[in-house]
C-alpha cells in the first residue's frame, strides 16, 4: 500500500432515508461488472492521429498539500507528481514494474543473493528543469531522507529494511537489504525522487517546512510538463516541458481545476469547463452517461473506504479511547448497515469488503476474513458485555466515560457526507452519540491525518498492486514517521505482517495474508466499509489509442500513459 489516497466523490443524500432499513447477509461477492455505454471508450474512435497542441483540464477534489517526495500521501498530490516528476520505475498495464520512456531507469533492477541486493542503473538523459542533471546521487538522498526519522517521512516504512544504498558511479546505485522484503520494487522503487541539490543543506527536521513542493517558484521538476501556475483551491497549470528528456507529452498544457464538492465539478464536466473527472458520483453517473460528448469509463478502483478508530487516548477526554474494547469494535461493525450503504450509496457499483485485502487482490482468500451483517440487536448485546451501560440521556455509559465521539471526514466529499449520516444515525439506535464535523482536506491532513490527532475519521485506501499493508496496520509505524494514524496495536498482526514481505513465494505470502485478514476483520482497527468502483467522466475531445487506454484498477491509471493522450482542439 503506498498512500493514504483518499477519493473525495459520492451521490447526494436523497437516499439516506433507504439506509435504515435492515439488510440481508453482508458477504462479500465479486466486484460488480461495470456496466455497458452508450458511448463508446475514447480509445476506440474513429480520429486515432496524435495532434500536438491544446489544453486539457482535469478536475480534482480538494488542493494539494506538497509535491515533495518525501512527504505527498494524497490523492491530489500524488496527481500532480505523475505530470510533474518522473519516477524510479513505472508500472505496466498489468501493474508490474516496468522501464518506460520516461522512467529514470534504463533497465528492470538486476537483483542478487536472494533479494538481498538490487542494482539499478539510470538514463544518463534525465534533467531537473533547471538543468541539472538527475543523477544516483538524487536517489540515494531520497532514500537516506526518507530512512531518517528525524526527517518524518510517511515512507519510511518502504525503505527502513534497505541497510545500505551507495552511488557506484553517476547513474548507477546499489542497494542493500537488511532482509527479503518482497513489496520493495512496487514500492520503493516506484517513487519519484528528490532533488539532492536543492535540499541537501536543509536540516532533516526543517526538510518538511521547505518551500520545495509548495511554492512552485522553489521546485524543480524532472517530468514532462512544468509547474507553471498555482492559486490556492482553484487551480493549476502545467504546460509542456520544451527540453523534457523522455517521451514528450503530445497535450501542450494541463489545468488541474480544484473544487470544493462533487455536484460542482460535475456540472463542470457536463457544461465543458473539465475534460476529464474521476470518481463520479453514482447519483450523477446518468447525466454524465447522457451528456452528448461525454464518455464514462468504469473498472474496479483499488480502493476501499472504512471508518477509522484512534486507539490514543490523548485524543479523548478522560485520557481513554472508546474504542479500546474488541466486543466495542464488533459491536459497531454491527450496529453500521453496510449493505444498505453499497446498495444505496454505491448502488452496485461496488461491493462490501471485510478485510484489507481487495477481492480483486492476488493475496484475498476467500472466507478469510469476518462478516458482521448489519445486526443493531447483536451489537447492543456486545456493547453490554464490554460493560456500557445506558444513562440518564440513553446514551451509553462505562468507567464514567459517556460514548460519545467526534468523527470526521473531508468537507465536499457527498459520499462521505452520506456514509457520516448513516453510520451517525445507525450507532445513535445502539446508544453511542456521534458528532460530525467536515474538515477541508488539506488542512485536515496537516492538522489531524498525519499528526494522528483525531476521535474518528471516514476515510479510504488507494492500493499499490503489492497487497503489503504493514506501514498502516503495524504498531511500528506511528505518526508521524508512519501511516498508522489511529495508533493500532496488535502484536501478532504484527508478526503476521513481517512474515508476509519475509518470502518472495506468491503462495506462502497468500497463507499469511489469509491469517491477517482473519485477524484484523476480527480485531477491527477499522469498520472495513465497501470497495467501489472507479468512474472516470472523459470528454470525447480527449483521444488516446487503444493501448495507452486508462487503468483504473491501477492508482492513478488515468494518468498512467497520459503522454499518449491528445485533444482535437
């Protein structure tokens, strides 16, 4: 899992009020078959010449926070560096580790003693846009500085297995493993790195502070499109890097248009002012689908939302967390109707999931993992048994702590403004009081995400193709130098996790997966909520061929041959 990725899209709350009935068994099934359209895929029409020239706009929910690698772990960020910075290694189709045009390596890593040693060589051709060259002494600083924990990197976990990294000449690095760690190509290797001749004099606890990454005046790039315009939660512009060293994109400059909720930019993809959008909200999906010159493309996303506990009871009144009792957790997965919110919500264009692993996932087993059907009367009788106690108010009460909590969740974001209702109203017929609070998203990543500073929070996964969740499950990995922001602590999952990167064979890493999902679904760090399905609105001035097609199923697959992308005016 590479980032916190959180997908900022969903439907109107009209149907909140279907929610509350009772729901069947909540299994999870396949992901649901996108359904056909009526407007054939832009890769299949007629006009298939690639043109030179032209804008595209692409719309966003919510700004960035910083393009520095060293520290991006949202979705928009992570957007903007797949224009802006080229990368180690890139990803194939099939979510391989792949050497493309514009990888900054020239060939796959030749790999030793059992995955213990990795040898890569770079293109002598790569360029910062102010003329550097990009050299293995970028990359071995970008490793170094997201190992040290002064620095507070969210990637540390990628690369703290790596025990030496050493430039050999300029364009080759050499790797040393502390151990096998088998997520390391689709993960570390697979990052955009850090330009050592800007950062190398800033001291490791200020690198955050560093204008590198927030003021475009301050960044260097070494991708095919510069940051040439930034104002603040509306837009950016890129435009067309002349002395790019790669493949050169054929689309002269791109808008990044931000907006505060999800109906907006919709009507901005339906009135023209956006060209492409993702995450189209299900409510909506009809009048994209209906819009002449608009196609919708739809596949499995790799992601999944869930309702996130904070163990840290600094974040708690009385110094304790509610959520500090397993029959606690269980209880509440029992108390949320999460079929209700997948046909509802999602209405079909996802499914339920119980665990971390998705059911597209190489490493999902089946059966492995716990069900909790939505089941109010079971989660009363949990909550009992973990000693709370109805008050005056009919709020529950234990230890003299009322049950009450905020949860939180990214203003604009409809979905999750409808996931709050529902699991606000579902957990007040159980006795827990819920207080919703909508926070704009960059703040609230800075602020709470990062810092860990939060009661509860609704909020999603984006997945790499390598099914390791460690750097987000694991007691090793607290704020800020790790993903896992709501401070979990479970030492055989832990274990679990180790053994799962400990073995390069695809059957042993399964079994071990297997037991994960089983323990963590039982465990409960979170309310697994449901996977959806990624929806991308795409004007038909936007053409591409067949091959170079998006991949949704891949994060950020709508960007992942965007060189090959032309408009036809």
């Amino acid at each position: 899992m590479k980032r916190n990725r959180m997908r900022l899209v969903g439907p109107a709350l009209a149907l909140l009020l279907a929610l509350t009935v009772p729901a069947c068994s909540s299994k999870p099934a396949a992901p649901p078959q996108p359904p056909a359209t009526a407007t054939p895929p832009a890769a299949e029409r007629a006009e298939d010449q690639p043109r030179d020239g032209g804008t595209l706009t692409f719309a966003s929910l919510g700004d960035i926070v910083t393009l520095n690698p060293l520290f991006a772990q949202d979705t928009a960020s992570g957007d903007l560096q797949q224009l802006l910075l080229a990368r180690l290694y890139d990803l194939s189709p099939e979510g391989k580790l792949a050497v493309t045009e514009n990888s900054l390596a020239a060939e796959l890593p030749r790999v030793e003693d059992g995955g213990l040693r990795y040898t890569i060589k770079l293109k002598e051709t790569p360029r910062w846009s102010d003329g550097k060259p990009v050299t293995a002494d970028d990359v071995v600083f970008t490793f170094q500085m997201m190992a040290n924990p002064e620095v507070g990197s969210p990637l540390l976990p990628y690369v703290d297995k790596v025990k030496e990294i050493k430039a050999v000449d300029p364009h080759t690095v050499e790797i040393t493993m502390k151990e096998i760690y088998a997520p390391f190509e689709l993960t570390a290797l697979n990052v955009p790195v850090a330009p050592r001749h800007v950062l190398e004099g800033v001291a490791p606890r200020e690198l955050q502070n560093h204008p590198y990454g927030k003021d475009l005046t301050r960044t260097v790039t070494n991708g095919p499109y510069r940051w040439a315009e930034w104002q603040q939660n509306q837009y950016h512009v890129l435009t067309r890097d002349p002395n790019f060293w790669g493949k050169k994109p054929h689309i002269e400059k791109v808008v990044y248009k931000v907006y505060a909720d999800a109906q907006t930019m919709v009507q901005g993809l339906l009135s023209g002012d956006v060209d492409m959008a993702t995450g189209i909200p299900v409510s909506l999906l009809g009048a994209v689908k209906a819009k002449e010159g608009l196609t919708v493309i739809e596949q499995p996303g790799p992601y999944y939302d869930y309702l996130g506990f904070n163990f840290n009871g600094e974040n708690f009144p009385g110094g304790k967390s509610p959520f500090a009792g397993v029959k606690t957790r269980q209880a509440i997965a029992y108390a949320i109707n999460r079929k209700g919110m997948v046909d509802s919500i999602l209405q079909g264009h996802g499914s339920i999931i119980n665990g971390p692993f998705l059911s597209s996932s190489w490493a999902y087993t089946p059966g492995s993992d716990v069900d909790y059907p939505y089941d109010p009367e079971k989660a009363k009788q949990l909550l009992a048994e973990d000693g709370w106690k109805p008050g005056p108010d009919g709020i529950l009460r234990k230890d003299g702590q009322r049950f009450a909590f905020t949860l939180q969740y990214n203003a604009g974001n409809t979905r999750r403004e409808q996931i709050a209702a529902v699991v606000q109203q579902n957990l007040k017929d159980v006795g827990i009081e819920v207080k919703i609070e909508p926070v704009e998203w960059s703040a609230w990543v800075e602020k709470n995400i990062s810092p860990g500073k939060f009661q509860a929070v609704l909020l999603g996964w984006q997945l790499t193709p390598d099914p390791d969740a460690e750097p987000i499950f694991s007691s090793r990995y607290f704020p800020p130098s790790g993903q896992n922001i709501g401070w979990y602590r479970n030492e055989r999952a832990d274990r679990l996790w180790v053994e799962g990167y400990r073995t390069t064979d695809p059957a042993k890493r399964k079994q071990v997966y297997a037991d994960l999902a089983r323990e963590l679904s039982t465990d409960l760090p979170y309310v697994f909520l449901m996977q959806r399905n990624e929806i991308l609105g795409v004007s038909q001035r936007v053409r591409w061929k067949k091959e170079h097609a998006p991949v949704l199923s891949l994060p950020y697959g709508y960007f992942l041959r965007f060189v090959e992308y032309w408009v036809t005016d």
